[in-house]
C-alpha cells in the first residue's frame, strides 16, 4: 500500500504495543470514484503467526499537527509505502470499503454526540458550583448598601445556568434514547419492528452528532462566561472545555455533512417512514403531556412546533422535487437546528410526565427539588426556546437564496 493519511487520532503513541490502521485504498483496476474503494488493516508491526509481534510494517508517522484543543490526541499525518513495503490485509469484499466504513462511521458519529454532550455537561456543573460560591453584587431588590451575594441570584446568570440545564438534559436524553434504540434493534423479534427501530437510529444520528455537538460548543461558552474574567484563565477548566469541545463539530463529518445527511438522505429515508415514525413517537409525549396536570402549555406549545416542523419537512422536500437543490440545502443547517430543538423538547417534555407524576405520588423528600428542576426545564425550553424555534422555520420554509446568488467577489471586494 502506498499514500498518505492525515488527521490521524492517535496514529502514532506509545501507549499500546501495536497500532492498527483501518486505510482506504484503491486496488489497481478498480472502478471509477468511491465505488472502487477498498478497505485495508494496516499495522504499525507485522504480527506473526503464532501471535507475536514481527518486523515493523512501512508506515511511519511524519508529522503532529498543533492544535486548539484535545492536546491528550496527538493528531498525526502518516506516509505508506515509502520503501515499497506496506502490507495491509484487505477487510471485508473489494470496493465495498465506502459502505464498510461506514458501520464504523454512524457509531462513532455517537461517540462524538457524547462527547460533546460531556464536554457541556462539565462545564455546567463547574458552572453551577461556582456560581453558588461566587459573591459579586448585591440582589438588585436589596437595599443600597447590602452586602453581595453568590451570583447564582442574580437573573442573568440564573438564566444562563437554567439554559445549560436544560439543554444538557436533553442531550443527555436524546443519547441514551438512541441506545435504547440500538437495544431494540438487538432484542426485537420482527424484521418489521427492527427496520422501524434501525429508521429512528438513523434519523437521530445528524441530531446526536450534529445538533448536539453543536448547542455542546455554545453552552461551553456559556460556562465560561458565568465565571467571567477567570473563565478565560487556565486557572479553571472552562477554556479548556470550549477548545476540546470546538473538534466535536468538526471531526467524523463536519456538522454541515450532518445537516445535509438530514436532508439528503434521512428526510425521505424508507420513502420517508423513517421521518414520520420519530415525529409519531413526539405525537405520543404530547398526548400524554396534555393528560398530566400542569403540562398542558407546554404540551400546546409542542404539538404547535412539532405540526410546524412537519410542514418545514415538506416544504423543503418541495423545493427539492421542483428541482432547487442548492436553493433548499442552504437551508440544511437551519433544518437540523429546529428538528434538533423539537427533539429535544419532546425529550424534556416526555421527562416532565415522569417527573409530575412522581410528584403527584409520594416522592422522597430529597427527590422533590430534582422533580421540581425537571419540570422547571421543560418549561424552560418551551417557553423561551420553541418560540424563536418557530421563527426559524419561517425561514427556512421561506428558503430566501441569497446565500446562492450572492456573486463570490461581492462576499469582499478588493
């Protein structure tokens, strides 16, 4: 095998014995583009027989790149086959490499959505602690004159906290729903049932890897910014959270390859069954949601997004049948962002039945304050979130194409 490989996770360490590349290769005389594509194991040293390790193979690492976070990583640029001596052994069939990888891919893709979701999560609780400790102003209904108080008081910051509580929940939620999901697929005893739970995963990856990763970043933000001016020392972690959690956006598909993955594929995956079957089980929560005492806004408010995101769906699917490709996958990102906050708000609503009824029972005293801030997200989210969601439907329903026919030199003139 010869060639080049960059980006490489890890492609170079002391930390094992031995390192196996997985390598994307051309075998001579194969078809034209990715149908020729073959799927190779690469290792750092040969491997004996008997098990034990050989003489080392010809791929040698020729660079660590430097970067803005994950510096445990190293990143590494490998060369293949610089003395003609590259063995690898082909997995799986020839030119079927494309469709191997990508058993890998959609599960990392996951990987990656946890990521991120650990990232924010972190920086949530730092967050939150240090907003408990930290004393700076006096409440603003005090008395001139009263002492400070932590700042978790005051409104702004509360409404940074509630919103990372919030979102972290639900990425939380939308993750172990997707293994939960996996489960089924495992477990179920009809091909019907495991086609239709295999459909929700596949829907839901753009979502875990994309939309999550992408509200992951911006609430790291959000933490540092509780801390303030020692957010943005090394004295504490929330910059390192922000720079580690920036590549979860970017690496296993940029979130733009997500959004367009969405679009492209999901949207009329198993002629669009898929689609519909996640938007049922939302439908499901909202039933449920508007027989729960206390939960019948934001049931409304719900329903009101999700029949809103049914039409956004077919709007864009429109746009695409007549023809205007690039016109609706402009709008691709938007479309992951509000399907990703419906989603989301069916799990932080679904998580609002479980917890009213376990008020309306007999919770431990120590569990009424966790019911209370589960409840307390729900209509968060709904009540400040879905509002500017549905906004942004408009526009993507709208699907104004500036974005295309903008000439590139007007993007800066000289």
């Amino acid at each position: 095998i010869t060639g080049n490989k960059i980006f490489i996770s890890s492609g170079e360490n002391d930390l094992v014995e031995n390192i196996i590349h997985p390598v994307l290769a051309r075998i001579e005389g194969a078809p034209a583009g990715t149908a020729g594509i073959s799927l190779f194991l690469v290792p750092k040293i040969w491997v004996n027989d008997d098990g034990s390790l050989g003489e080392p193979n010809d791929i040698v690492c020729t660079g660590i790149e430097e970067k803005m976070g994950i510096h445990g990583s190293p990143t590494c640029s490998m060369a293949l086959g610089g003395k003609g001596k590259c063995i690898g052994t082909l997995l799986g069939q020839e030119n079927k490499g494309m469709s191997h990888m990508f058993v890998m891919m959609n599960e990392a893709r996951l990987h990656v959505g946890m990521q991120g979701f650990a990232c924010a999560s972190a920086s949530y609780l730092n967050a939150l602690n240090y907003a408990k400790e930290r004393v700076q102003g006096a409440k603003l209904t005090a008395a001139k004159g009263s002492p400070g108080v932590p700042i978790i008081q005051h409104p702004d910051v509360r409404r940074m906290l509630l919103n990372m509580k919030a979102h972290t929940e639900g990425m939380r939620s939308i993750l172990y729903y997707v293994g939960l999901m996996e489960d089924m697929v495992k477990v179920s005893e009809t091909e019907a049932d495991r086609m239709k739970y295999q459909g929700l995963i596949d829907v839901l990856i753009p979502v875990a890897k994309g939309y999550i990763t992408d509200r992951a970043f911006e609430l790291c933000s959000d933490g540092v910014q509780v801390f303030g001016g020692y957010g943005f020392t090394k004295e504490y972690p929330q910059e390192q959270l922000l720079r580690d959690c920036k590549i979860t956006q970017i690496y296993e598909g940029t979130n733009g390859i997500q959004a367009m993955d969405l679009l492209g594929r999901k949207l009329g995956l198993n002629k669009g069954k898929a689609f519909t079957d996640i938007l049922a089980e939302v439908s499901n929560t909202v039933a449920e949601a508007k027989n729960t005492d206390g939960l019948s806004d934001m049931a409304a408010t719900l329903e009101t997004a999700l029949n809103k995101l049914m039409e956004t769906a077919k709007t864009l699917g429109g746009i695409l049948g007549e023809g205007g490709v690039e016109r609706a996958f402009a709008q691709a990102h938007p479309f992951l962002d509000v399907t990703g906050d419906v989603l989301m708000a069916w799990m932080l609503v679904w998580r609002a039945v479980i917890a009213a009824q376990k008020l309306a029972g007999k919770p431990k005293k120590k569990d009424v304050a966790f019911y209370n801030g589960i409840l307390a997200s729900a209509r968060y989210f709904t009540a400040a979130v879905l509002p500017v969601t549905l906004g942004k439907m408009d526009t993507v329903m709208a699907a104004d194409n500036a974005v295309m026919e903008i000439e590139e030199e007007a993007f800066a003139s000289k």
